[in-house]
C-alpha cells in the first residue's frame, strides 16, 4: 500500500511539474468565459457540457500556442501534447 502512495505522489509532482512549465511557456490557459471576444471560436452546449471550439484558422490563435504551419488533422492528432493541455490534478 505505500508504494501506491509513493508512486500517486511522483505522479502528482510531475505533472504539476509539467502543467507549470506549459505555463511558463505558453501562458495560461483561458477559461470560457475569459475567452469570449479575444478568440475566434463557437461556444456550444452539447448534453448539459458547455465547451468551447476554437477556430483552427485563427492566425493569433496559431501563434499563440505555436501551431503555425501544422495542418488541421495535425493538430486534432496532438491530444496531450497540445501546448494548451494542462493536466487535471
């Protein structure tokens, strides 16, 4: 049982770890409502969720995240390493 420990608390570290090093990188990542009017995108509602699409066309949005010059499949492709991923912990 404390081996579960152990390896749940090096776990935990290191993906905060990450988590902060994505923020010092790219900046934070901007909730729904902090992005509504600074990002190109469609709010949705889809079964009591509310998520947010972002415009893969947006040049500032592409900038940001350093996604420039990556096609859209490329992109979707990316699922964790996408720089603006950030762990649940």
């Amino acid at each position: 049982m404390a081996m579960v420990g152990v390896c749940a608390t090096i776990l935990y570290f290191g993906l905060e770890r990450e988590n902060k090093r994505r923020e010092a990188q790219y900046g934070p990542v901007l909730n729904d409502f902090e992005q509504e009017g600074i990002a190109t995108g469609v709010k949705t509602r889809q079964e009591g969720w509310s998520t947010w699409q972002q415009d893969l066309n947006d040049e500032v949005y592409l900038a940001r995240w350093g996604l420039t010059g990556m096609t859209k499949e490329e992109m979707l492709d990316l699922g964790d390493d996408h720089p603006a991923f950030r762990y649940a912990l």
